[in-house]
C-alpha cells in the first residue's frame, strides 16, 4: 500500500545507520528554523530601513520670528523644513510681513539668510510617532 512513498531511510547512502535517521532529521529541521528565522529578520530590518528613509524625507511647516533683511522689522515666518533638519529651509509658506500672509511677494532672502536658520522656534516641530516598532 505505502510501497510508492518516499521516507528519509531510503534517502541516506547504503551503509549508514538507522540511528543516523533521528539526528538527520532533527538536524535538517534545525537548519530550516535558522534559516527561516534569518530570512524574517533581514525583511523586518529591510522594512525599518524603508520606514526610516520614509521618515527622512517628510516635510513639516516650522515658525520663526527673527528682523527680515529685505524688510528691516519684526516678521513671524513659517518655513517648509525636512521633518529632522529643521534648519534647512526650503521654502517660505506665510509670512507676517506680507498680506495676505501665504502670498510672499518679496524675494525670500531670508531662505539663505544665516539670522533665519538660527532663530529660535516659536514652538517645536512635531514629532511623529512611528507606527510600528
């Protein structure tokens, strides 16, 4: 009835032990959970990588309040910074100097401005909370 089956003791060489059968067995499934065990820890660290660069690239508005060098007075500015590098400017979003306040008419020298990339916050940025960790 079972004549037509394959079993691990017809599969060792002619001349080796059935006691071997056991250990080859056990040592075939151990080899298989390592091997399992490292292929889900290079995608879990793959997919952190992936979540990590995501992060890098998000965009958040920060404000700042400093003396605006084309203008010459107090302005309040809200800029358009890489979530972590809160002092590379990329771009003006609203500014108090200008009405109404999103629409920048002037030649945003505070972009490459020194004073503007080193005034303080008027709050912190948010922080994201990572979905999974």
């Amino acid at each position: 009835m079972f004549a037509d089956t394959f079993s691990l003791i017809d599969a060792l060489p002619p001349g080796v032990p059935l006691a071997w059968n056991g250990e080859l067995a056990l040592f075939l499934g151990g080899l298989l959970l390592v091997l399992a065990t490292g292929a889900i820890a290079w995608v879990e660290i793959r997919a952190y990588q992936a979540w990590v660069q995501a992060e890098a690239r998000r965009e958040g508005i920060y404000r700042k309040r400093f003396t605006c060098p084309s203008k010459g007075r107090d302005v309040e500015v809200e800029f358009l910074t890489p979530m972590w590098e809160p002092d590379n400017l990329l771009e003006v979003v609203s500014c108090s100097a200008c009405t109404p306040r999103g629409q920048i008419n002037c030649n945003r020298a505070c972009l490459h401005w020194p004073q503007a990339r080193k005034a303080h916050p008027l709050f912190p940025p948010p922080v994201p909370f990572p979905l999974f960790l």
